[in-house]
C-alpha cells in the first residue's frame, strides 16, 4: 500500500510565475490536509479537504492560494503570482475518515523556491 | 496559535532514555496530544497519541500529567536514528474532522 505522494518534490519558479503541487492521498483515503513550513518552524495547517469539498480552509492565504481536490486525480494546491515569500516546504497529509482516531498520514512534501 | 511549548533542543546519549517535555497548559478536555517526529525534513511520522491515560508502543511511550496540562514523550533506548525534530501537536476539532496545531519541535540529537 503506497503512502502518500507529492510530487514534485522539488519546485523552483521566479517571482509572478505559478506554481502547482499534487498530491495523491493513500488508498482509501478521502481526507485530505494541506501544511506549510517555513524553515526553522513547525507545519502550519493551510486547508482540509474531501472529495469535490473545501472544508476548511482558515489557514489558507486569502490572495493568490487555492486548493481542489477534483472527484477523480490528486489534489491540488495552487499559488498565483509566486513571491519569495512562498519559499516553503508545502506538506500534504490524508486520513481514512473523520473519527476520533483518525491518524494523519503524511507525504513527503514539496519544496518549493522563489526566485 | 501554537498550543504547545517544547524545549528547542536536547541532547541524549545513545541507549539512554530519552525524555521529551511539552507544555500545553489551554488545551481542552476534548483534545488529544499528539506527537510526531521528522527527520532529515521529510514528512512527519506518528509515533503516539494520547487523551488522559499514559500510552505506550513499540517506539515510545507517552505520559500525560493528570491535569493534562503537560505531558512527556519518552523513547526508552534512543538509538542514532532517533536524532529528529520531535513535534507535540494538539489536535483541534474542526468542520467535522481535525487539524493539528504543531508547536516548534524540540530537535533531539542521539550522541554516540
């Protein structure tokens, strides 16, 4: 049972340009959690998201950020107009459900440098 | 919003126990602390959670203090591989599911 993909796991884009990072959640896994983490600090939550559904999404930067997590395919976090302040690694987590013991698996991550 | 306060680094000798503290002194009755470590920076990996009841498992064991408002995750014979940044996360109810609010991490280091 493989893990949890992102990919890619290296991203590097100059100011303005956009970025795109996928991640496909573990089988059987329909939840999935966005984090961010700037060096030296701990992952800050972003979005949660199902199938088709934002839920939650107070983490998430009110400009130039998206996320979808399409009925078929990975989900996606998008950044517009990229600056260097974007510099992260950007960390995708799934779980199976929602229940209390919903233990969070996560990916690799992506790193993600602005020029 | 960090729930949590970790000591920013520790030292420990190999095959020593290692004891990592973590205050959370405004979590609610409802909310688990979690711990996870990562290595290298590559993605979090679960080692153990806990309500109220100290927890134990094949890689730690975790002792939550009776008022819940610290606790300790403690790695019985730290090996090398064991050197990470250990994070204590509490786990926040919200929309139906939850988040995890992670604290800075305490990066332990396992000298031989």
């Amino acid at each position: 049972n493989a893990g949890v993909m992102q990919n890619p796991r290296h991203l590097v884009r100059r100011r303005g340009q956009e970025a795109r990072l996928r991640c496909s959640p573990m089988k059987g896994h329909s939840h999935v959690y966005w984090y961010r983490q700037l060096p030296e600090e701990g992952l800050k939550f972003m979005v949660y998201l199902q199938k088709e559904n934002i839920i939650d999404e107070s983490g998430m930067p009110k400009e130039r950020f998206s996320a979808e997590f399409p009925k078929e395919g990975p989900s996606i976090l998008r950044i517009q107009q990229v600056v260097r302040g974007d510099s992260a690694a950007y960390f995708c987590a799934s779980s199976p459900t929602s229940g209390v013991d919903n233990e969070q698996f996560f990916g690799p991550g992506t790193r993600l440098t602005v020029l | 919003d960090a729930k949590t306060t970790q000591p920013p680094s520790m030292d420990c000798a190999e095959g020593r126990a290692a004891n990592l503290p973590c205050n959370h002194s405004t979590i609610s009755g409802n909310e688990y602390v979690y711990w996870y470590r990562q290595i290298h920076s590559q993605g979090p990996q679960y080692i153990i959670h806990g309500l109220k009841n100290n927890e134990t498992n094949e890689m730690a064991s975790l002792i939550i203090t009776e008022d819940r408002k610290s606790s300790t995750l403690i790695l019985p014979h730290a090996t090398l591989r064991d050197t990470a940044v250990y994070y204590c996360i509490v786990r926040v109810a919200t929309s139906g599911t939850y988040k995890y609010i992670f604290g800075t991490g305490t990066r332990l280091k396992v000298l031989a």
